[in-house]
C-alpha cells in the first residue's frame, strides 16, 4: 500500500486541508489552529469580509487550485465540508480500507464495501489482523490530531458491534476528531 492510489488521495485531501489552511493566512488567527480546530471551523467566522473571502478565492485559485464563489463559502459552513464538496473524505477513507478488507470485498465495488457488515468486512473486530492493519493505515496517514487516541477508541468499538456497517465507521472516521 506504500504507493496506492488510495493512500495517496488520503494524503491529498489532508494535503489540500492544509492549504486551505494556509490560504486563510489573513487571519492570523487560524496559524495558531490545530488542523482538527481549523478543519471545523466556520467559514464565515474565520472569514467574515467580504475582502477577506475574496482574498481565500483568489489564494484557493492557486493553491489546491479550486475553483470556489463566494456562494460556496455560505453552503458549505465548515473548512472540512468545502473541502469534502470536492474531494469527499468519506469516499477516501473507505477506498484506503477496502484494499485490506476480508474476502472479496477488495476486489468488489466500494458501495458494496461501504453497505457490508463491518464483521464480514473485518472479522474479528478491532482485534482482528484486517482490522489492525486498516487501522495502521489510517494512523499512517491521517494527522494524529484528526484521528485521536479518543476517536480510534470509539471507531473500536463501532467495529465490534456486529449490527454496524462500514459506512458506520467510514463516516465516524471521516468525521474527524
């Protein structure tokens, strides 16, 4: 998995998170925010201008290079939920598991991963070696800060309760925290 397609579009959405963060720099607020805080902070409130928001239009132009409008800084109220508009984290986040699922799932297509039980897609539960091994993906990847000790410990117990889908634990991941 070193160099999959999945890891590195992981890597890309924190990437483009990151300068999503950085294209915000005429607040000198945010420097200071961890990924996770800025990730979920309001746009409107981390931008309140209309100078300052098209100052990030111009600034996202050229670094991730997205094409946003000014209406697209009220739909979407969060740094994560912008982002996830055009380059959705959820879907990431269930391709890079995927490829370390049980059975056939690998192989299968992601909306059958995502509708599948998490004990067939990884029996065993959180102790289980395809569950550790998704897991050790994701920590490789995902900033620490974004995927806390807090966070694995409930995505555990999401993945030992037989009743739950993937798409349960794709979304609590995709959540951030």
């Amino acid at each position: 998995m070193a160099d999959s397609i999945e890891k590195q579009n992981l890597m890309r959405w924190f990437s483009y998170l990151h300068a999503l963060q950085s294209d915000c720099s005429m607040n000198t607020s945010v420097k200071t925010m961890t990924l996770l805080v800025f990730a979920n902070s309001t746009i409107a409130t981390i931008l309140p201008s209309s100078n300052e928001q098209g100052q990030f239009i111009v600034n996202v132009a050229a670094s991730p290079g997205f094409d946003l409008s000014v209406p697209d800084l009220t739909t979407y109220a969060t740094f994560e939920a912008l982002l996830d508009h055009f380059n959705p984290l959820p879907t990431y986040v269930a391709a890079y598991i995927q490829t370390v699922s049980a059975g056939s799932f690998p192989n299968g297509s992601l909306a059958d991963f995502l509708n599948a039980s998490i004990s067939a897609a990884f029996p065993g539960g959180s102790g289980g070696p395809s569950w550790k091994t998704a897991m050790g993906l994701l920590t490789s990847v995902i900033p620490s800060v974004c995927l806390s000790d807090t966070l694995q410990t409930a995505v555990a117990t999401t993945v030992n309760d037989p009743t739950k889908k993937v798409s349960d634990v794709v979304n609590q991941i995709a959540a951030l925290g």
